[in-house]
C-alpha cells in the first residue's frame, strides 16, 4: 500500500464501460449499462443507446427537466434500484456555481455519474508537539462506509448553499462547532475524483478547509452520524493514510492534501511528482 494506491482507489474510472448522459446536447454524466436499462422504462424522457443516454430535448428548461425526472427516481427507489434516499437537491452542471440543467435527487447522484461538490474540513490544533488532526470515526449504521474514520466535518453540497455556508451548517450537525469558529475556515483548495463503484460513477470535486481549533475545544457530533471524534498527530494521519485502510476512500485525498501542505511528504519522497500529478490533475 501507498499514497499512490489511495489516489488510484478514487480515480478508477474506465469511460468504456459506460454510457454517456446527453443534455441538450452536451455530456454531462457516466451511466453503468444495467441503470441505463432502468431508465429506458420511461422512454418518454430518456432515450437510451449501446453508448448513450438522451435526456429528451423537448423537456427544454431548468424546472421543467427536474420535474419530469423526479418521479423516475423516486419509483427506481421504490423499486429498490436506488438503494437510499437524502432528499437534498443536487445541479447536473459542469462545475460549481455554474449553468446547470436540472436537479436531481443526491441519492442518484453515482447512478448518473454526475458532477457533483462536497466540503471536507481538518480540523486542525497546534500544540506543543506539533499539529495535531480531530478525526471521527463514522457510525456503524451509515449506510456507506460504516466505521471508517473521517475527517471532522465532511458533507456535500446541495443546490442553494454557499460552500462557506455549507461548512457553517456541517460543522454545526456534525461536530457542534460554533458559528464564530466555523466562520475561520479556511479555504485552501480543491480535489477532484473519479471513482467508480457498484452504484456507477462517484465524479466529485471536494472543496478543502482548515480549521484551526482552540487546544481546549472537543467536537461533539450532534446529529448521530459520527461514533467518537479522537485528536490524532499529524504522523499517525500519515502512518495510517499510508499503510491502512482506516479512512473513507476520498478522506485519504484530503489527508494527502494536508500531508503534503505541512511538509510530512516532502519532495525526496521517491513518488512525491506522481502523487502531485494524480491528486491534482485526475479528474
């Protein structure tokens, strides 16, 4: 195992083994064969191809579109095919804040191998020692990824907030953080990641925050999705994002990231070009 092998787990994606997701002519998503022939069920909205899938153009508006594929996802969930439900609103759009086609249920988000946003923040503590990281450990009863560590407050990003209002909102449900410290997150950069699982194509672009906590402050989950939160030094986060598989796949980027940013891998390590090539550019 490696830091390379953790970028290469998130950035799987082989475009031949789908079909590609046509809106008004441009691609905007991945979709596996076997949903592309649950879509093709309703082909009064979808048109479905051996190598496409046509969202029909006479649904020709933002509301429009949405209201004509909202029921389709609600009734593959029924069917179990859509294995959860968020009810959080997410564009199909190419990049963040920019022009989007419609908006579609997050729990289909994979399915149709759309863009899609999320926040990570470290929460970050100076100490005597050296910087240490807050680390949660998810809930047994998540439903994706149960158990694995996480970063403090993670989240995506749903239509209609702002990616600093985001962090607000997470860090309150998720760690109890109050208002005047989240508000000094910083923002530091972005990841993107395109990884393909059972449910389709994971094609996401994380935004990264630092927040640089009090010595005395404990987060304390409020919304149950979080176990424990534990404070771990700087070379345990690279101990374990190295040599196990004790964080969520895309959290072991945003490790990366950090270890990176505050010289833990320095550039004599021998893959440190490659790990910056991959990170950065996949995606």
């Amino acid at each position: 195992m490696s830091y390379l092998d953790r970028i290469y787990a998130c950035n799987n994606f082989e475009p031949t083994h789908y079909r590609a997701l046509l809106i008004d002519g441009k691609v905007y998503g991945q979709i596996k064969p076997d949903f592309s022939a649950h879509l093709a069920q309703w082909a009064d909205i979808f048109t479905v191809t051996d190598t496409t899938v046509v969202l029909n153009p006479a649904l020709g508006d933002y509301a429009t579109r949405t209201a004509a594929v909202a029921p389709v996802f609600r009734a593959l969930y029924e069917q179990g095919v859509i294995d959860s439900w968020v009810a959080e609103a997410y564009p199909i759009t190419h990049s963040f804040g920019g022009h989007a086609e419609l908006e579609i249920e997050r729990a289909a988000t994979n399915f149709m191998g759309v863009k899609t946003f999320g926040i990570h923040v470290n929460g970050l503590v100076q100490t005597a020692n050296g910087v240490e990281v807050w680390v949660g450990t998810r809930s047994l009863d998540k439903p994706f990824w149960p158990g694995k560590l996480d970063q403090m407050v993670a989240g995506g990003q749903p239509v209609g907030l702002g990616l600093l209002e985001n962090v607000i909102k997470e860090s309150q449900e998720e760690a109890n953080i109050p208002l005047a410290l989240a508000q000094q997150a910083q923002a530091i950069g972005t990841i993107p990641y395109q990884q393909a699982g059972w449910r389709g194509l994971d094609n996401s672009t994380i935004y990264v925050y630092d927040l640089w906590l009090p010595e005395d402050f404990v987060p304390e989950n409020t919304d149950g999705e979080v176990i424990a939160f534990e404070r771990i030094p700087l070379a345990e986060i690279a101990h374990l994002t190295e040599t196990t598989e004790a964080f969520k796949d895309n959290c072991t980027l945003v490790n990366i990231d950090l270890l990176l940013r505050m010289g833990l891998i320095t550039p004599q390590h021998p893959d440190h070009a490659a790990i910056l090539k991959a990170l950065y550019i996949a995606g």
